[in-house]
C-alpha cells in the first residue's frame, strides 16, 4: 500500500493549519480525507496502487490539486501544496494598537568573521501602529532603546553600546518611521519606512505578515504581526572594520532583522 504526505501552506510558504485534504480516485471516489497539522502537515495511508487526485482546502484560500501516482510501496512525498488567499492580503481591524514590548521580539543578526551569525534582542521598545480603513493609508511608529541590546555576552553588549557602535549615551534611541504599506503577495505586505540611528537617516523596507486577531483572558483584544528586512550598518555610520588576514570582515555590513509583534487594541 501507498503513503502521501504532504504540507499545505500559503504564498509565503508558512503552514495552514485544519486545512482539509481529500484524496480521490480517476473515476471521483473519495478514498480518503484528512486534515493538516500546525505546521501544515498531512499524511494518508493505506492506498492502493493508481493514480490519485489531491484537493487541498481551507477558509479563506483557493483549493489547490496535485496529481500524485501510487506504485503501491513506500511513501510518496508531493511536497508542498500552496494556497493562494481568496482576494487580498488579510488585515487587522482599523483604529490603533500598541505595541505591547513584553510579548514582542526585535531580533538582529549579524554575520561573524564570515563562518556564522551573531543574533541579540533590543529588550525595550514601544510603538504605535495605526489600521486606518484603507490599508495602504495605515502607519507605523517604533521607538527602540539601543542601549536595550542584550546578545547573551555583556563585554560584547557593552563594546555595542559604546561609541564605535550604537553611542547609546549621545544616541540612546533609535526611531522606524513608515512612509507606506502596499500589497506584496496574497500573503504579505510591504512596509517601507526611515530608521533614524545615530546621525544617520536611511530606508528600510520590511516584508509584513499579518497573524490575525484574538481576545486575552484579561480583556484585551490583541493582533500578531512578523516582519523581516535587513540594514546595512555602514549606512548608519557604523563604520567598525576589522578585517582578518584573507579580507574576511569580522563583522558582516548587513544585519537581518525579525520582528514579532503583538499589539493591543487602544
């Protein structure tokens, strides 16, 4: 007997959940049906040898088919199956959220003498992002503490904080101003903006997904937000080169950033 496995996923590649997946036969039969799991896995077993009809569907997305055939021994894998949303880009509900800094991830990663990455937190942060009725016309305002850097080693969390990098005592925040959202994918959306750090002023365009909305045990209404982008720290001033013998840097001029968001209801 056969086994397929698959994941179900959306544009961005990240993982439907309860997505309904329903294998059938040339003639229409329904041979089996299943559901996927949190990170958008499926596996239906006990299938005969032939040719099969996949079917992936859920809220909210297109159905998506494959073709998988059957030699009735072992485990096929279709791999992935993508879903695209019906209509747009999911967005939260209008008004202004809060970010909320003690359930919120600012990350940084930067690469080390060019073999692996560093990665640190800000720890303190604040920000506004207002959900205006129109998306494409909402704004975000972050604040962040740069002298908050903590990468898990205070000698090098302090040679961050000093002049030859944040100058956290002249310089002590660090602002994201957004200048526009548009649409990306049926997933995502762009968020393009200015960092100010330091004396510099440079562009930042970040990739936005939205997670959706959910009320806590306290009366709050919260939404989660993931964004990616990178910067180049020359950009802001940050000019540190060490380079070894071979011309390797020992610390990379572009930084990736990860941001995980969630935000309150005002």
């Amino acid at each position: 007997m056969t086994t397929i496995k698959t994941r179900v996923t959306g544009s961005n590649s990240a993982a439907v959940e309860s997505a309904v997946v329903t294998v059938m036969s040339q003639t229409g039969e329904q041979c089996a049906i299943a559901h996927s799991d949190s990170e958008g896995k499926v596996s239906v077993s006990d299938l005969a040898p032939g040719m099969y009809t996949v079917v992936a569907t859920a809220p909210g997305y297109q159905p998506a088919a494959r073709v998988a055939v059957g030699s009735g021994a072992g485990t096929m894998s279709l791999g992935e199956i993508a879903l695209v949303r019906d209509g747009a880009a999911p967005t939260p509900s209008a008004g202004q959220w809060e970010i909320d800094g003690g359930h919120s991830v600012i990350e940084i990663s930067v690469r080390h003498l060019g073999i692996a990455s560093v990665r640190g937190r800000f720890t303190e942060f604040s920000g506004t992002i207002t959900v205006a009725d129109d998306p494409q016309a909402s704004s975000v305002v972050a604040d962040i503490t740069t002298a908050s850097i903590d990468t898990g080693n205070s000698m090098r969390d302090d040679i961050l904080r000093s002049k030859a990098f944040f100058d956290t005592e002249q310089h002590p925040v660090a602002r994201f101003r957004s200048s526009r959202v548009i649409p990306a994918t049926d997933e995502t959306w762009t968020l393009d903006g200015e960092l100010t750090m330091l004396t510099s002023t440079v562009p930042v365009s970040l990739q936005l997904t939205y997670l959706g909305e959910v009320d806590d045990p306290w009366g709050n209404h919260r939404a989660g937000f993931r964004a990616t982008g990178t910067i180049r720290r020359k950009e802001l001033g940050i000019d540190f080169d060490d380079t070894l013998v071979g011309g390797v840097a020992q610390i990379g001029n572009t930084a990736t950033l990860t941001l995980d968001i969630q935000a309150v209801r005002a």
